[in-house]
C-alpha cells in the first residue's frame, strides 16, 4: 500500500485518520473484540487432543466488480471526506484523475497474493493498516503474514453468515471502502512517523475508534502466523 503516495499538509495528516469510522458509521466490523480474540486464543491453545477436520465452506466473500460502480463509490467516498478533510478529497481525486485508484492498489497486493474483489482481501488490508497505524510504526506485511491474517479474516467473516445474501454491490462498495481508508491511514502514519506527538494522537485516536467498532487493537500483536492474543 505505501507504494502509492498522496503528498499532504502536515496539518491534515492527524485528523485524515477520521474517515475510518464516519465513511462507514453504521457498520460494525465483522472481527469484533470478543469473538476475533476468543478465535486467536483457541488457536493459539495448546491441545492434548487432535482437532476436529474443519467442515468446507462455501466462500461467498468474493465478488465480481462493476467498474461503473467503483467510480460512483470512490466518488461518494470522496464526497464523504470532502467536509471533514478537503485536503484529504484532494488528494484523492488528484489520484483519480490518473487512473482507477482501486486498480493501483490491486496492483500493490498481488505480490502478497491479495486482491481486491474479496472482503477478506479487503478487511486484512484495513485490520493491518489500522493495527500498524495503533502501533505507531509502518509494517513490512510479506505474503506469508498477509495470508495468514486473510484467513483469519476469511474464517471471521463467514462465521457471522452477515454476507452470505449480501449482492455483489454492496460487497464491492465496502471492499473498496475499506481499501480507501487503508490508503488514507497508511499514508497518514508514513508523513506522522517522525513526529512523535502527532504519532502519539493518531495511534490513541485509532486505538479508541478501533474499540468503539469492536475491535480490540491493543491486545492483539501481529506475527507470521497472523494476529495472537497478548493478554
């Protein structure tokens, strides 16, 4: 994802981390704080026993993109920050007037195996950026961790069955909106990083954000093998 540069003001970068919740208020991730951490733990737990074959699912996480669609979304997305962070909108559209935006970030995942018309895809890009973004210090994500928070993702997402009805269209619309926030906030942590009191603000702003949609960065660490428990 930091491949893709936005060049912005020193004074936006602390208040860009805002349209991680108000582009999506009345969503509540899949992956919230009780259930992603009884998961990791139980995976994690040693066990005497041999573990019971995991039953097949079907995987209906995956969607086929309109691109038509994709323009309307980044411009609503565009449309939502406009107030909050113009600045932010900005950028975004300078970067939209190259090119399908959404595209150069597929471009960017495929070395880690990641697309961008799968919510699985879409949720690690976004838990990551926003577990590194509360750590207060960029991550390398390599293939191998990426697949294995994918899978995490994956396992977390259709064990809620939220989307086993969800149209394609309303799939593509939170992928690419999860994937556009990812961008906004990996590229917040890479201008913030050598300040450590913006640093500081925008770690704690995540961290209670973060909480507030059920997800509980703070007690959780990133590894090979994907996210474990810390406490």
């Amino acid at each position: 994802m930091r491949s893709i540069k936005i060049v912005l003001p020193v004074k936006l970068l602390v208040t860009l981390h805002l349209t991680m919740v108000n582009s999506y208020a009345s969503y509540k991730h899949p992956i919230a704080k009780t259930d992603a951490l009884h998961s990791l733990r139980m995976a994690a737990a040693p066990t005497d026993t041999q573990p019971t074959p995991p039953q097949p699912e079907v995987d209906y996480l995956s969607f086929k993109a309109d691109l038509n669609l994709r323009r309307q979304f980044t411009q609503q997305f565009i449309d939502r920050i406009q107030s909050q962070n113009p600045l932010g909108a900005e950028a975004l559209i300078t970067l939209q007037a190259q090119g399908d935006i959404i595209a150069t970030i597929e471009t960017t995942l495929a070395a880690k195996n990641l697309t961008v018309t799968h919510l699985a895809d879409a949720y690690t890009v976004w838990w990551v950026s926003m577990w590194q973004a509360a750590q207060g210090k960029p991550y390398e994500l390599n293939r191998e961790t990426a697949q294995a928070v994918r899978q995490q993702a994956t396992q977390a997402l259709l064990k809620t069955g939220v989307f086993k009805t969800t149209p394609d269209g309303s799939k593509q619309e939170l992928a690419e909106t999860l994937l556009l926030q990812a961008l906004l906030l990996d590229t917040t942590l890479t201008h913030v990083h050598s300040n450590p009191s913006l640093l500081q603000q925008l770690s704690e702003s995540v961290l209670n954000e973060a909480q507030q949609s059920g997800l509980a960065l703070d007690q959780m660490t990133l590894t090979p093998k994907g996210f474990v428990p810390t406490r």
